[in-house]
C-alpha cells in the first residue's frame, strides 16, 4: 500500500482563486473584520463613560494617520459584507446563478462597496472641514 502524502479532497493548492472562491473567503473574513469593528465600538463607548481624557486619548489614536487608515478598511469591510450578505439573500430566492450573472454580481458587489467606502468618507472628511 501506497503512503503518499495527498489531501483528502481538492484544496486551495489544486484550484486556481477564481472570484467566487475569493469572495466567499472575503465575506467569512469581513464578518470577522466587523466583530472586531464591534469591539472598537465598545471601546468608544467606554473611552465615553471613562471621562473626557480616557475619550480625547481614544479621539487622537482614532484621528490619527494610521487610525484613519483603519477606520476607512473598517467601513470598507461594512459595506462589502452588507452587499455580498444582499447578494446571498438575492441567491437565496434561486436567482442569479447563472455564470454570467454571477461574475456581474461579484464585480457589482466590489465596485458598491468601495464606492460606498470612499462616499461614506467624503461626507465624514467633507463635514469636518
């Protein structure tokens, strides 16, 4: 008997990423990515209730470059789950399986949600100034 050493089933190293896979694995991280979000939320809210240096010392990490940086992929990932999670619900009904309408679909969802990231941030920097 033979004791080669292969996976048991096709994996990541036997198929080239295609969109669909990519985006899959993109939504599951970004659900990840927004409970973390949920974390800095709570963070927030107890820098709040801790009195306002606890919150001038969460506002100046928040506002700096790198927390800026943050902030923008934190909203980016909100909106890339909130579209990919409608385009589920849209394929939950049996709709848009086609291979055509599912590349469409994929590509839709990454150009919403980056235009929606990049929009989000234009009014946030565009009320600051």
């Amino acid at each position: 008997m033979s004791t080669r050493k292969r996976p048991l089933s096709p994996h990541l190293q036997v198929y080239r990423p295609q969109i669909t896979s990519v985006l899959s694995i993109s939504h599951r991280i970004a659900g990840i990515v927004n409970a973390v979000v949920a974390l800095g939320v709570a963070g927030l809210l107890v820098s709040v209730a801790a009195g306002p240096e606890a919150y001038a010392r969460f506002a100046a990490v928040a506002g700096s470059v790198p927390g800026l940086v943050v902030l923008f992929l934190f909203t980016l990932s909100i909106c890339y789950h909130l579209f990919n999670g409608v385009r589920h619900l849209v394929w939950d009904t049996g709709a848009g399986f086609d291979i055509p309408k599912v590349y469409a679909s994929g590509y839709a969802v990454i150009a919403l949600a980056v235009a929606s990231a990049v929009g989000i941030w234009a009014v946030v920097l565009g009320g600051a100034a």
